[in-house]
C-alpha cells in the first residue's frame, strides 16, 4: 500500500482535470512548491530527504495534536475539510429517516454533543457488559466472544472472510492471530528503555481505565496484572511482523473438524455459527500455533479472568466515543505514550474522521459529485496505463529472467485491473439505523453492519468489482487475490499547485512514481510475485528465475536493515521489503514514464529546475513527511512500510541518473558501492 504516516493544513491543493491548462502553459512567476520546499543548506548526496523537504518543515513545525506533518496531513487536512462541509450540510438537512443526508448528519451530530456522551457515561456498554457477567462456563465464555466480534471488539484472535488465497474465485474464513492490547507481539518482550516504559505505563493505563468500570483501586490493580499476564502469554504465541509476510507459512486451511481437534476446548462448528458465519466446511489458519495456545489458555485462566479481559476489550473498543474522563484517558495512552502526541485534535477533526471512517460509503456518493471535477478517472487512468506500458518494456528487456517467466509476468501486468476514481456501484446501507441520541451506539451499528456485510459474503459468488476504499481516501492499494490497483480519486489532489496544471515531473514523481508505479510493483514484490495473473497464490517462476529474483530481494533487505532511523533502532528490512521493493519499482516507473513526454524530451526548466531535478525532488515530495520520535518509534514496531526518510533515499540510492542529476560522487551517503545496488524491475 502507499499509506504512509498521515500528518497540517498546507494552504492550497488543486484538483487536476482533463480541463486544467495545458501542459506547457506555466506562470514563470508562480511559487513552485519543490524549489520552496528544499532546504538548499542540506547537501543532497548527504540526505536528499532533507534536501528535498527541509525547507518546508522548518516553516511548518509538526503540531502538539498531531504525530506527524506534511503533504499526508495536508491533503487529509483538506479533505476533512471538504467532509465536514458534507456533515454540517447534511446535519442542517432535516433529510427524511434513512436517507443518506440523515444518516450522515445524524452520525456526525451524535458524535459532536458532548453533553449528551458525558452523561450517558458508560450507559453505550451496559447491555454489553452484562452479556460478559452473564459468562458462567467455557460454552458462554465463547459465545460472549463471539458476539464481540461481530460488535468490532476483537478478543482473544482475528477472523475474517475473505477471497481464498489459493481459489480467488472463493470466499474462506480466515483466522489469525490477535488479542493484543498493545498491539504488536514485541511491546510484551523488547527490553530497550523505551518499550519497558511503555510496558510500565500501559499497567497503569489498564489500572485507571478499570476503575472506570467501578472498580477500587485493589481490584483495579488485580485486574490490570490479569490483563497484561493473559495478552503476554497470546503475544508469545504470535509471530513477529516479517514472518506474517509468508503467505504459504500464513496460510493452513482444515477442515473445521480438524480445526476443533487442535483446539479441543473450543467448539468452532458452534462458535463460527455465532458470528454469522454458517455452514463453514473449512478454515484458513494463519498461525496454528497461535490457536494451540489460545486453547491451552481457556482453561488455564479462570471464567473470572476472562471476564476481566473481554470487559477490557470491550471498553478499549469503544473508548473514543464515550465520555471525556474515559476518551482522555485512551488518547493520553496511546496517543501521548505510544505516539508522543501532547494534545488531542480538535472535537470536529475527530468527529469528522470517524463519521467518514464509518460512513465513507455514503459521503463518497456526495464527495463525487460536489467535489470532485469532471475527468479525474480518466486523468488518473492515462498516467496508470502509461506507467503499465513501461513497465512492460522493462519487462521484456530483462537479464536476468528466461522467456517463459517473462511471458506469464506480462500476463499478469496485462491483466491487472486498475480501479481509479470511484465505484461504479455503492454498497447499500439502508439497514444501517443512525440516530442523534448515542455516538458510541452509532459506531456499534455500522460495525454490526461491516461485520454482517463482510460474512454475509460466505459461500457466494466473489464480486470483483468491490472497492476496499472510499474515493475521498487518501490513499491506495494492490489487491493480489483480484491482481488489481485502487487509487482513490482524491490521489489526484497536489498541495502547492493552486490553480493551475503540476508540470509532469510531478504528476509522474507522486501520481505515478509514488502511486501506480508502487502498487503494480506490489503485484511483482516478495509477496505479490507469489500469486498468479488470476490471483492464486501460484508459483508461476522458473526455479532459476525465483533463485535470482530472491537474492534480489534479499538485497534490498540488507541495504534497509543498515539504515538506522533512532539511535541504535534500525529499519526492519525484512518486514519492509515488499514495500520498499515496491517503492524502487515506483520511482523506476514513473522516471521511465516521465521521460516520454514532451516536457523531459525539450528539457523544459521550471524554477530554474531541469526535468531530472524536478522529477526526482517530486518523489522526494511524495514522502514528505516530519515525524515524533514517539511516532516513529512506533511505527518501525509495528508498520512493513520503512520511515519516510528512507522511502526516499532508500530507492534513490540504487538509481544513476539520480547520480548524474544531482551530482552524487563516489563516497557520499547517497551513493551506493554498485555492487550494492539493488535493481529488480
């Protein structure tokens, strides 16, 4: 995916169409967002990051209420914005019960009376409380988690229904690992200062967030030792973050019958009927020895210690739409301590990014037609299909892959499907019942509604045509089950540019370098290559030719493993490697794209900028973002994307033009030894 860290309000974001002036047409007098954002003082054979973006960070420091600044954060600034103007609207409506204008303005109203949320207090949760004092024995304890499930909790494990990884004609219930209140498995047992104090600090948080539920302060401190005791033991269990990137270690389909045996405490032919899902002949398994443990745990924790784990859950679950002693509490945890973030957003920010969260399907319909200008699907599609058709040249020239692996890679680039823009069809959510009187009841019920959509899906047909995002999602995605990209419509939107076309460097540096050329190399990365033109997970590779690609790829894992992002905290390289294979695919692509259109073949200077120079500090764009050490900290543990910096230098480093443009010599820090260099695609 291309999400990074999303992070201010850059004053400025044009929407681009097929109207837009033309390509040459520029004002030579215009602010030219990449030479105002360079920090010239920065060398760029030392850190073309900082070269490329320092200047803007220095004059837009990362606020208290965020992780992190820059162009992420400037355009979902932007798009709040726009939503929220969709919200007010449709709150000022008076719009008929069950229309889409209710729903939405009914949500967002909910969410933004505080007077109503601080008294009902933990009223939302009474009734789903007393389902989890009502558990007496192993049977109830298993159904209670059932229906948590189904409500958005998510205890114990994960599950979900999905395309099969080997028949993508078919659905599959899928089960991993999961539970963890902190998230990701090495919070439990890394022993930097950092993680012990987080450790420390998150005791204290499950202390104070029971006493919340009525608890003394004895009870509260048992209950928290309860906690963290059960999620250590699911987190030894787990597997860390780069072995889930095996899709063949990660996938282990049984027969429901056969899943029972290995866990004989947990009644699944029971249990998946709960949860809406019936008649389930098979499951995948994820990490089998994670449900092997989950069973022994059943019966070593008593009925009284679950209980004390699932009302954690549950109150975990849905502390943001509470009252204010409860969500101030969550958001110092995990957004002070985890993320270093000093002061909460704005209500309306919050409000507003929960009802797109939840409602997304409704207010796109509204996003497409008010805010969005006419011919962006086929802008969009233009850049795509012409970064395809490098990528096809790059293909077939070659050295290191044979004929018959050559062949299928064309096939399955041919047929990769891009989904741009928006839909062509919306989900129906008239079952969905929103009203102005709870915000936490409203989340509830279009998790209920996800929930039942998602298994309702079982032992159907599979609908290839289903977006996994809204067009006002800032954001993209390579689906290998469908071998198709998403890229959103508002990925057309480029801070900086007001009123008028971006020259092609950047449109072909961010839209296609960092957008298509990324997410069709995901159809080509350590996983990705893994699954065939029709979406099973399939080896298609020559031995020889896989032998080859593989010590490719383990290239790039050694190159990311030395890039030291915190004192002694290095990048994860293995866990990265599929996106950082696909950011090197992406900046590859787009130069080869950009250097096809008229604006590279004149050698057209813009800001005194020639064509090299503007594309490559247009990738540099893509990635600007300033994050808390906190947030960084964070993300290296528990995100396969490799901080922004290296996203950066990381790909560039292995690309000589960006040598010759930049004047990059023997030595620097930007350039590296050729026997180190990684080329793949």
């Amino acid at each position: 995916m291309k999400f990074n860290t999303i992070a201010l309000l850059f004053s400025g974001v044009i929407m681009l169409t097929t109207s837009c002036k033309k390509e040459n047409d520029f004002d030579p007098n215009a602010s030219d967002a990449l030479a105002t954002n360079r920090d010239t003082l920065v060398n760029p054979s030392d850190d073309f990051f900082m070269y490329a973006n320092g200047g803007w960070f220095k004059q837009n420091p990362i606020p208290d209420s965020e992780r992190s600044n820059g162009i992420f954060r400037t355009i979902q600034d932007t798009i709040n914005n726009q939503v929220k103007q969709i919200c007010e609207k449709s709150a000022a409506a008076n719009a008929d019960k069950g229309s889409n204008k209710q729903k939405i303005g009914d949500f967002y109203a909910s969410g933004m009376d505080t007077i109503a949320i601080n008294k009902a207090g933990l009223s939302p949760l009474k009734g789903e409380l007393a389902k989890i004092d009502a558990i007496t024995d192993v049977p109830s304890l298993l159904s209670a988690m059932a229906h948590l499930h189904t409500i958005g909790a998510s205890p114990a494990f994960s599950t979900y229904v999905g395309q099969d990884d080997k028949i993508s004609t078919k659905y599959a219930v899928f089960f991993s690992q999961g539970g963890l209140g902190l998230g990701n498995r090495d919070y439990y047992f890394n022993t930097d200062k950092e993680t012990v104090n987080i450790r420390n600090e998150y005791v204290k948080h499950l202390q104070v967030m029971s006493r919340f539920l009525g608890n003394s302060e004895a009870v509260s401190s048992q209950n928290a030792s309860v906690i963290m005791r059960l999620e250590t033991d699911l987190a030894k269990a787990s597997r860390k973050l780069e072995a889930l990137r095996d899709p063949i270690k990660n996938y282990n389909k049984m027969a429901v019958a056969d899943l029972n045996k290995i866990t004989t405490n947990i009644a699944w032919d029971k249990t998946l009927p709960l949860m809406g899902i019936n008649k389930a002949d098979s499951v995948i398994v994820g990490q089998p020895e994670f449900y092997k443990a989950l069973n022994t745990m059943i019966k070593s924790y008593s009925i009284a210690d679950w209980k004390t784990y699932l009302k954690w859950d549950l109150q975990n679950t849905f502390a943001s739409y509470l009252g204010s002693d409860i969500e101030k509490q969550n958001f110092k945890f995990y957004s002070t301590v985890l993320s270093g973030v000093a002061t909460q957003k704005p209500r309306w920010k919050r409000v507003v990014e929960q009802t797109d969260g939840s409602l997304g399907e409704l207010i796109g319909q509204v996003y497409v037609d008010e805010y969005l200008p006419k011919g962006t699907k086929e802008k969009l599609l233009e850049i795509g299909n012409n970064i395809r058709d490098v990528y096809a040249e790059h293909i077939k020239k070659l050295d290191w892959m044979s004929e018959p692996t050559k062949k299928k890679a064309l096939s399955k680039l041919a047929k990769i499907v891009m989904k741009v823009g928006f839909p062509d069809k919306w989900k129906d959510m008239s079952s969905v019942n929103i009203t102005k009187n709870s915000y936490c009841a409203n989340v509830m019920a279009v998790n209920k509604w996800s929930h039942n959509d998602m298994v309702s899906k079982y032992g159907k047909p599979v609908d290839r045509t289903e977006w996994g995002m809204f067009p006002q999602t800032y954001n993209a995605y390579y689906n290998p089950s469908n071998n198709e990209i998403c890229v959103p419509a508002c990925n057309i939107l480029v801070p900086g540019f007001e009123g008028r076309m971006p020259d092609d460097a950047v449109l072909y540096g961010i839209i296609g370098g960092s957008t298509f050329g990324h997410e069709i190399t995901h159809g080509f990365d350590d996983q990705g290559s893994q699954y065939d033109e029709n979406g099973n997970l399939n080896n298609w590779w020559t031995a020889e030719d896989l032998k080859k690609f593989q010590a490719k790829t383990k290239l790039i894992v050694a190159q990311f493993n030395k890039y030291e992002a915190l004192p002694t905290k290095f990048v994860n390289g293995d866990a990265t490697q599929g996106e950082n294979i696909a950011d090197l695919g992406g900046v590859v692509m787009g130069y080869e794209a950009f250097k096809k259109t008229n604006q590279y073949k004149t050698n057209q200077k813009i800001a005194k900028l020639s064509p090299d120079q503007r594309y490559f500090l247009a990738y540099g764009y893509a990635w600007m973002v300033n994050i808390k050490k906190e947030s960084l900290a964070q993300q290296m543990m528990t995100d396969v994307h490799a901080p922004a910096k290296f996203r950066i230098n990381g790909p560039l480093s292995n690309i000589p033009e960006f040598y010759k443009t930049f004047n990059i010599k023997e030595g620097s820090k930007m350039r590296l030894p050729e026997n180190e260099r990684v080329v793949i695609w």
